[in-house]
C-alpha cells in the first residue's frame, strides 16, 4: 500500500487571537507544523497544541520562520547567514524545549511563509537554515517545496529531507507555488483538491494553473490551517486518499 503524510500549519494563534481549529485538524493529519513564535505562535498556545499532537500520535515539526509576527511571516527578509543561523537555532530549541515538557519530541523541521520560498532557490539562506538543523540536531528532517533545490543541498550536507506538496495551493507549470499576490493561487474546492491529491500519491501528477500536467514527487501534502475550510479540505483529502488505497501516516516518527 502507498503511503504519504498530511501535515498543516499549526500553533498560530497568539494570546487572545485564535488562528484555525488546531484541535480538530490534529484529528485528521499526520505531522503538524507548529509555529514557534516568530511569525507566530505564543508560549501557552504552542505549548497546547504540542501537548494535543502528543496525545494523538502526530509527529511535530518545527515551523520557523523570519522574525516577522505583523506580516505573519510572509514577508522576505534580506538577514546575515549568521543571523539566520542563530534564529532557527533558536526556535528549534524553543519547541524541543516545549515538545520534551509535554512527553514528546520535534522530528523535522518545516520553514515558514517568505523564509520557506526564498531558501527553496537561494543558495546562501538555505545553507543558513541547512546549518541551523545541523548544529541543534543533525538527526531532524528538513521538509522542503517538491523539485527544490534545497532538498539535494540539504542532502549533500548529510541532512534527510522530505519533498512537500501543497493540496490548497496553486502551482506554475516550472513547479513554484503561485504568488499569493495573484488570482488563483488559494484552491477552495474541497472535492476538487481531494481528487488532485489522490492523482498526485497515485500518479505523482499535479496540474498546473495553465493546465499543463506537472510530475511532482511528495511524501508529504499539506492543507494551511489557517485558510477558510481548512478542516473540511483536510478531511476529504484523507478519505479520498483512504477510498483510493494510501495510507495516511507520518514521514517520522511522532514520540
């Protein structure tokens, strides 16, 4: 039986500000990516949804980002490679420190917003993030945009990776993710995602905005839990994953 992992963004509330259902998206994937507190994320908030992840057997994954909490980290930073170093240093260790208090453990990590896209292809931020992982801990995976050269990077520099597809994003025939600047790049249609998904574990085929069939290859899909519908995409995702014969599992192990 094929197998894939279905992660989402989680832990991005902050104090009094509730960002997505982390409660009930728990129930339905397999690793979550949890915010540390740069883009967003505060420490009672994450510290719940590790200790929610735990409970379930859903691995946990560092979410780091750009300090960049008003733009929700979206926005790109132009940062030293030893600062960068330094600040995913710093996040990974938070989480450990959280995920170890709540009876489990950070298994990979997954950059955020504007980081995530800029170190997919530039070479000197990647190595900074690359460097960062293997500093705290070798041992984590770095999950990384499918097709991106940061994953034979991250691989050459002895880290195991995992390629990341996005169910609810948009993507160009070259394989990048669609601007959010531009129309088209949030999917919304529950059924039509699901099925796109189940083509792309089944297939490796994802179709382009244009659509032109694009081959990706993904050991991992992952649905923003902070987008509208977010639950209710992620759920469909994972029956018709089921319905079509792949299991649903994490790339590591949870605890």
């Amino acid at each position: 039986m094929r197998t894939i992992d279905l992660n989402s963004d989680l832990g991005e509330g902050y104090g009094a500000w509730t960002m997505g259902d982390d409660a009930a998206m728990l129930g339905i994937v397999s690793s979550a990516n949890i915010a540390c507190g740069f883009h967003a994320g505060d420490p009672l908030t994450i510290r719940a949804t590790v200790t929610q992840a735990a409970a379930r057997g859903v691995a946990v994954g560092a979410h780091v980002s750009y300090p960049d909490r008003v733009g929700f980290g979206r926005r790109p930073m132009d940062v030293t490679s030893a600062e960068l170093t330094a600040d995913v240093i710093y996040q990974i260790g938070a989480l450990q420190g959280i995920a170890k208090a709540a009876g489990t453990r950070v298994s990979y990590v997954k950059p955020h917003g504007a980081l995530y896209n800029t170190i997919a292809t530039d070479a000197r931020q990647a190595d900074a993030v690359i460097a960062a992982i293997k500093e705290i801990d070798p041992s984590l995976v770095l999950m990384a945009l499918a097709g991106a050269p940061i994953l034979s990077r991250a691989a050459d520099a002895g880290l195991a990776t995992v390629a990341e597809a996005f169910g609810d994003r948009a993507y160009t025939p070259d394989g990048q993710l669609v601007s959010r600047r531009d129309k088209g790049a949030v999917l919304h249609d529950a059924d039509a995602v699901a099925a796109r998904m189940l083509r792309l574990a089944t297939e490796g085929v994802i179709e382009a905005i244009d659509g032109t069939p694009l081959r990706l290859k993904a050991q991992s899909i992952c649905v923003h839990g902070d987008s509208a519908g977010a639950v209710d995409m992620a759920r469909r995702i994972r029956e018709d994953l089921v319905a079509g014969g792949v299991a649903v599992a994490p790339f590591a192990g949870a605890a």
